[in-house]
C-alpha cells in the first residue's frame, strides 16, 4: 500500500521532499487526485510504513500539511498521524 501527504502548493512540497531525502526517506512528488485537495495541490508519495515518521518530521520543520491519506482498496482514506 501507498499513502499520500498533500500540501497547499509545489513549494512546500518541493521543500518536504528534500527535508526527508535529508533523512533517507524516499519520496516522489505527484498531483493528487482532485478528489484530495485543490488544483493547486502537490503530493508527496511514499511508503505506509514511513507516514507517521515523515509527517512528524515535517511538523517539527515548520512545513504545513494538508492531509495524510492511505490507499485502501483503490480509494485514499485520510488518516490522522
């Protein structure tokens, strides 16, 4: 399974991508499903098993998130992490 961390734009995506390849945890930057955020939005894809991690580390660094979402079934579920 994959999961998703949006952000409001391609700059704070672009800035938690390089915050975690800082600290080994690979990612690839992606739209979202409309259905996630707004046209705007950017994603960040990466492992399940590295969404609580990642999104602990993006907080303590300031970056604001939009959402954290786990693929289930073909369909993202958001979760709170």
């Amino acid at each position: 399974m994959g999961c998703l961390i949006v952000f409001k734009s391609i700059t704070y995506a672009q800035r938690a991508s390089r915050i975690l390849a800082a600290k080994g945890i690979a990612s690839t930057m992606i739209k979202p499903p409309v259905s996630l955020g707004k046209s705007c939005s950017y994603a960040l894809k990466l492992r399940q098993e590295e969404l609580a991690g990642a999104a602990a580390l993006l907080r303590r660094s300031n970056i604001p998130l939009n959402g954290t979402f786990v693929l289930e079934e073909g369909y993202y579920r958001e979760v709170q992490v």
